[in-house]
C-alpha cells in the first residue's frame, strides 16, 4: 500500500519495491484515481522501468482494477487470468511464544 499527497508533494510507500512506487507515480500527472488513462499510465511505467518477467506479473497485478482488465483485455484480446491477491505476511504470521 502506498499514497500520494499532493498537497505536501509527498509519496507515501509501505512496500518497497518497485512496482509499488510506480503505481504511485502513475497517479501523480492526474489525479484521476485508477482510470483507464492511470492504467495505460503505468502500464507503460512497468513496460519502461521493469525487467520483461517483472512486467508480465505487474501488468496482471494491474488486472486487480477495472480499468487494467479493460487494458489487458485491448492488449491481448482475451480475459486475464483471475488475479489473486496476496495474503499479508502479517495477516498470517504467529506472534512469537514467550
Ligand atoms: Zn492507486
């Protein structure tokens, strides 16, 4: 998870990695939330700035919005696979016995 405010031009990231962070920058020319316009955006950010596995697997994380599977949908023609969203590793961790 991550956001920006752009009343103190500042970007909030929660994960680090790359991906992520270019979410966040895909919303920063526009604040058009996920548009199909935010979609095409980072769609072109992960084409731009990840290796080609990387981006394959980012363009289906985009598929989680309406508008990235209206993308994935122009692009390929074809329905993208179901995406499954990852469970947190706080959601499933134990806390540690005393
Ligand atoms: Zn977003």
């Amino acid at each position: 998870m991550a956001w920006v405010d752009k009343d103190t031009d500042t970007m909030m990231l929660c994960h680090f990695d790359k991906d992520t962070m270019l979410h966040e920058i895909a919303h920063l020319p526009k604040d058009d939330a996920h548009s199909d316009a935010w979609a095409k955006r980072l769609w072109e950010l992960q084409e731009t700035y990840l290796n080609k596995k990387d981006a394959a697997v980012a363009h289906l994380e985009i598929t989680r919005y309406l508008s990235g599977r209206r993308l994935y949908i122009n692009k390929f023609g074809e329905k993208p696979p179901r995406y499954v969203d990852q469970v947190s590793i706080w959601v499933t961790a134990k806390p540690a016995s005393k």
